[in-house]
C-alpha cells in the first residue's frame, strides 16, 4: 500500500473501524454485506474469514481461495480495503495476487514464534499493513515478540488487535478482556497502533458496545467488529456477530474521547488532582517498604524459633479484616483481594529468603 497506517490511524475524530463477516460463505452474502457497510463513512476496511481455523474438525473451514474474488469484487464496488486472515505461506501469496489490502494473524498464530516468524520472512519487502491480533493466552511476551519479528523484517504499517484471552474462571466474556494486559502493551509498544476486536471478547452482540466503549476509553485506535447480513445464521460466531444496521447503530451510540485537551481550566484542574495522587502514590511506597520491613523482621523471628513461614490462620484474619475494610470504604472487594494477594506474596517470599540465609549459613 502507499500510505503509512500510523498517520492514517491516529486520527480522534475519525477512528479505525474494520467490519465484516466472520467468514465467508457465498459471493451473495459477501457482497451484499460490504454494500450494507459501505453505506456508513466510519467504516474503512472490510473484513473477511477466507480460511477457518476450526478447533475441531468437521466444522464450515471457510471456502478459501475461492472467497478472494467476492472481495476483490467488493473492494472494486464500494471502495472499501479488504483485510482477511492469514497463517500460512500459501495464503499470504493468495492474499497479494488478489490484491488483499491488509492481512491479519490470528490469536492461534500469534501464541507460535516459529509460525510468525515464517509469515514475517513471507511478507519481507512489501508494505501490506499486518495487524497482530494477541495470543490466545494472557502472554504479553509473545504478543510483542510477534510485532517485533514483523518490525524486524522491515514492515512498518503494524498494528496490534486486541481481542481478548483464554480464561479458566467463569466469567461473562467469550474471551477474557484483561485490560491491565492492553495497557501494558500500549506502555510497552506506544509507538504501535492498537484497534480492538470487541466480538470475540463479548462473544455475545448485546455487549459489543459495552465492550467498544471500554475500548475506546482506553484509547484504542479503532474496532474490528464482525458484521454479517444475516447473523443468526452465520455459518460460524452466530452469537458475536451484528447486522449493517446494528453496526451503525453500536457507531452511533458510542462516544470517542480525546486523549488530549486545550481547556486551560480543565487542564490546571486535572494537574491538581494528578499532584495529589502522586503524593498519595508516594506515601503507599513508603507504608509499603515499612510493612515489608517489619515482614523481614517476623521473618527473623520465625527463623530462630523454627516456625513455618505460611501461617495460614493469620493470612486468612488479614483478608477478612481488610475486605470488611474495603466494604466500609466502598472499595471494590475483589480489587481489595488482588492487591493483597500480591503483598502476601511478596510478604512469603521474603520471608522464605529470609529461611534459606540460615539453611545456606548450615551448608557453610
């Protein structure tokens, strides 16, 4: 392509939306949907499953290269860029003779180095956009490894998607969100644009738009949200998928932010309050090198008196103590846990080191 996709991209008023089916399944179908599509102005890139990795077999694949003529002929009718998935050799060179405009790695892709690393040499001396979707696990390793392998072959139009992770607890996603993972990413990476795939974390099309917005206040780029003109009868993610008409109206109702302002009376206002969470930042590293201080100490104590360093009973008493604090402050219970599951944490390993000085002191 002859653009670079980070000016195209980072545009507030105007953000990154791609949309389209999850797969496709009949020219008609195709055809019909980007028309549908085309109709909104917010709407840049057409998206399209040409080949469907399938966790089991048996199920609709995709009617692979076939596919590619539908949405070379809907590019040339509504002027939309085309972008489909890829993972393997054989589909990026489909991909460029059908004059794909952007490809995409899946989740299945992004989780395999050797994988992306092929892609990566497959791709090396065009300028075709590639977005990276993140592993299917909550690794942020191998979701910027997989964007540098890209960088480091000389692809510059990279942008990452944000589509959510595996998850073992119960929850109401199809793919756990983890948005402390996306923030770190764009902390890691900020040079690199990121859309969000909010389909394949809600798994359900009433919250798309909960999950867009969420996105969106992160300040996210842009959606990938699937669109098909018959959802309910989508050959595959029935559920996630919205209509044309739904699609404008998820559009409409969202409000996109900007991360910047010129308001100087907003701007004095939001330097106060920064100052004082700064000085509040401040004091919770200071109560909390105190608390690890005296940690130390019991655990010293512990040592010359041979007393185990999990005291199950007292961990137990903490956490009760500090969620009927949490409750009374009306401090969300469940971030109360997590911040002192990570002290407890810290609090046995230091003690535990504290254990092996005398044990190597013993050796000596």
């Amino acid at each position: 392509m002859s653009f670079s996709i980070k000016e195209w991209i980072k545009r507030p008023e105007e953000p990154f939306i791609v949309a389209g089916p999850c797969s496709a399944e009949t020219e008609e179908q195709v055809l019909e949907t980007a028309r549908l599509i085309s109709k909104d102005s917010r709407v840049k890139v057409f998206r399209s499953g040409v080949w469907k990795p399938r966790t089991r077999p048996g199920h609709f694949e995709g009617v692979g290269e076939t596919a590619l003529e539908w949405l070379k002929k809907a590019k040339v009718e509504t002027g939309l860029l085309t972008t489909i998935e890829v993972a393997n050799t054989n589909h990026i060179e489909a991909a460029l003779r059908h004059d794909i405009d952007m490809v995409w790695l899946g989740a299945r892709t992004t989780v395999n180095p050797f994988m992306v690393q092929e892609l990566a040499e497959a791709l090396k001396g065009t300028d075709i956009p590639v977005m990276v979707k993140n592993p299917v696990n909550p690794d942020l390793q191998l979701w910027v490894g997989a964007v540098e392998r890209l960088q480091k072959v000389g692809l510059e139009n990279v942008i990452a998607v944000h589509r959510g992770f595996s998850s073992l607890s119960q929850n109401k996603y199809r793919n756990y969100p983890n948005w402390a993972l996306l923030i770190e990413f764009k902390s890691l990476m900020p040079e690199v644009p990121v859309i969000c795939d909010p389909s394949h974390i809600a798994g359900r099309r009433e919250m798309i738009l909960e999950v867009s917005q969420r996105a969106i206040d992160l300040d996210t780029d842009g959606l990938m949200i699937e669109t098909h003109i018959d959802p309910e009868n989508a050959k595959t993610d029935s559920r996630q998928q919205v209509s044309p008409a739904q699609l404008a109206e998820t559009l409409d109702q969202l409000v996109f932010r900007s991360a910047r302002s010129s308001n100087f009376e907003f701007l004095n206002r939001l330097e106060q309050l920064r100052k004082r969470i700064d000085k509040i930042d401040l004091d919770i590293i200071d109560l909390l090198s105190a608390r690890m201080q005296i940690v130390e100490e019991i655990g010293l104590y512990k040592k010359d008196n041979d007393i185990t360093v999990l005291q199950i009973e007292r961990w137990k008493e903490i956490l009760k103590n500090m969620i009927a604090q949490a409750e009374n402050s009306e401090v969300n219970i469940e971030f109360v846990k997590q911040v002192y599951q990570l002290i407890h944490e810290e609090s046995i390993r230091l003690q535990t080191d504290v254990m092996n000085q005398k044990l190597a002191k013993n050796d000596e």
